[in-house]
C-alpha cells in the first residue's frame, strides 16, 4: 500500500489570465481560457508523488468527461486512484482568474466533491499508511470522520485548513500537523495575521484548542513552525512568482515527502518552502507542481 493516504477533492480548473481582478458589475478582457486538472486534494496527492512518495486518493469524481481526464492524470503522475469513485454529480470545478502580480481569485463548485462521505471512509484499511493528508473542499464532517479513523489506527494526520472556515475544537486537536495560511490563521484564531510575530501569537492560540504541531504558510515570507516548545521562521525561496495557485499544496506535498524521508520537522518545512516556491514559477495548478529532480537542483 502507499505510504501517503488523501481524502479531499478532485476539481477542474477554468483558468482564465487577466491584467487585474474586475470589479463588482464589470466585464474585462481575458487570455484564453485553460482547463486544467485540480483541486486540492489532488493537488497534494500529486505533489508527493512527484516527489517520489507513493500515493493513494480517496474523493469522487463525475461520470463525465472531465471526471475521466482527472483521473487518467493522476494514474499517469504515480497516484493510486482505486479510491476515487464516480458519482452522479458533476465533477467538482473551480473557476479561477490570475492576475498579472500571479495572484489568484478562485469560485469553486463542489459537485462530486460534496458527496464524498463516511462512508466512503470506513472503505479504507487506515493502518495500512502511515501519513493522511485532509483539506476542507470535501464536507467537514467527512473529514471530521477521517481524523477520527485515522488516530485510532495510529496513523498521523496532517490537515491544511482551506479554503478558510471557522473549525469544531476536535478537528484543531486531532491532527499531528495543522498547516494554515495567514487568511486560514486569522479566521481560526479571529486574529489579524500579517507577519511573523502576529502568525507566532496567532498559532499559540491554536494550542490553548489543542493543537499540536502549527505551521504557517507565509507566502513570500516563507513559512513558520510553532510547536510547543520551538518556534523557528524558514525563510523563503527567492523566485519570479507568476502563478501562485497550488503553491500551498506544493508545499504540503514537499513537507510530507520530507517527514517520509525522516527529516527533522525544520528540514521538511524547508524543504516544503522550496517545492511551493518552485510551484509559482509555473502557470496551473498539477502543472506547476515539481519533481524531486526539480526541486534537488534547486537547493543545492
């Protein structure tokens, strides 16, 4: 079985590249429109097994084509979609529009993805992995009940908080690693997270709610980890930034590559630093995310 288990979502992306977000009741014009493969459950389920771990995905899809093509891309990139079913619903889509900073906006449709449910989770043997990555682009009580399986058969979750949303206690508990962004911080904690010191005060926040390991995604800034007894800022990678969609999940897929290479929490989120900063050199989601090879040459 693989080493790394995901349960979350399967999206198309309508990717459309525009000089700037339009306003309320405005029309602008844009490049011409993409479709590409998405969603972030798939995203990071790619993005570790480019890194070289080994895969499993757990959602749905929809029974037409763009359901197809999403999970003939992921059986091409090493990822196991035995898990993947197809479902009546339409394929979960996202409507996404960068702008010239690489910036995104992004409306997502849930389709197939708001299906997934408990009991497509009690299909799964959890004992068999050893990681299990969750998102929130699935129903929350779905992912509720993944956390809970997967702690009782000893297996370490990593949960990433997005899109953002306000979160039961257990589910800020039950995970060995809660990795937010600064927006996904702020809504957790209610507290205004624009740097390093604000992210570190928020993030404590999180343990008097039980968490237990935080690491904050900071963008440009890099990334910071808080445990309870270390607090330690990783710096960022310096690229030319033109997409940032999928550079959270590049990093998610980097850090849980690095704890499966038994690296030190600090190395894995360096190392998770380096895969999202790569991702944001490319246009796409799955498309930027990069290899192993990719991302040796870039650190060294």
């Amino acid at each position: 079985m693989p080493d790394i288990l995901v349960i979350g979502s399967l999206n198309v992306d309508l990717v459309v590249r525009a000089a700037r977000f339009p306003q309320p009741g405005e029309t602008i014009s844009g490049d011409d429109l993409q479709t590409l493969p998405g969603g972030k459950g798939a995203n990071q389920a790619m993005a570790a097994a480019r890194l070289g771990a080994s895969v499993s995905m757990l959602g749905r899809v929809g029974k037409d084509n763009f359901g197809g093509s999403l999970l003939d891309n992921l059986q091409s990139n090493s990822v196991d979609t035995k898990l993947v079913q197809r479902d009546d619903a339409s394929t979960g889509t996202a409507i996404i529009i960068v702008d010239s900073n690489g910036q995104n906006s992004i409306v997502l449709s849930a389709g197939a993805n708001g299906n997934v449910s408990d009991a497509d989770v009690k299909t799964v043997a959890f004992s068999d992995f050893n990681l299990l990555l969750l998102q929130l682009e699935i129903p929350i009580e779905t992912v509720l009940s993944a956390a809970r399986r997967a702690k009782e058969s000893g297996l370490r979750v990593l949960l990433n908080p997005a899109p953002a949303r306000a979160l039961p206690d257990e589910l800020i508990s039950l995970p060995d690693f809660l990795v937010p962004n600064e927006t996904e911080l702020s809504l957790l904690t209610k507290q205004p997270v624009h740097d390093i010191s604000s992210a570190e005060k928020a993030a404590r926040i999180l343990f008097d709610r039980g968490a237990q390991t935080v690491i904050v995604t900071l963008g440009a800034n890099g990334a910071l980890l808080v445990t309870k007894v270390i607090v330690k800022h990783i710096p960022p990678f310096k690229v030319n930034a033109v997409d940032t969609t999928a550079a959270g999940d590049a990093f998610i897929g980097g850090f849980a590559s690095g704890l499966l290479q038994n690296r030190s929490l600090e190395e894995s989120v360096r190392y998770g630093c380096a895969c999202g900063a790569l991702a944001t050199t490319k246009f796409g989601a799955q498309p930027s995310l990069p290899t192993k090879e990719e991302v040796a040459r870039f650190i060294t």
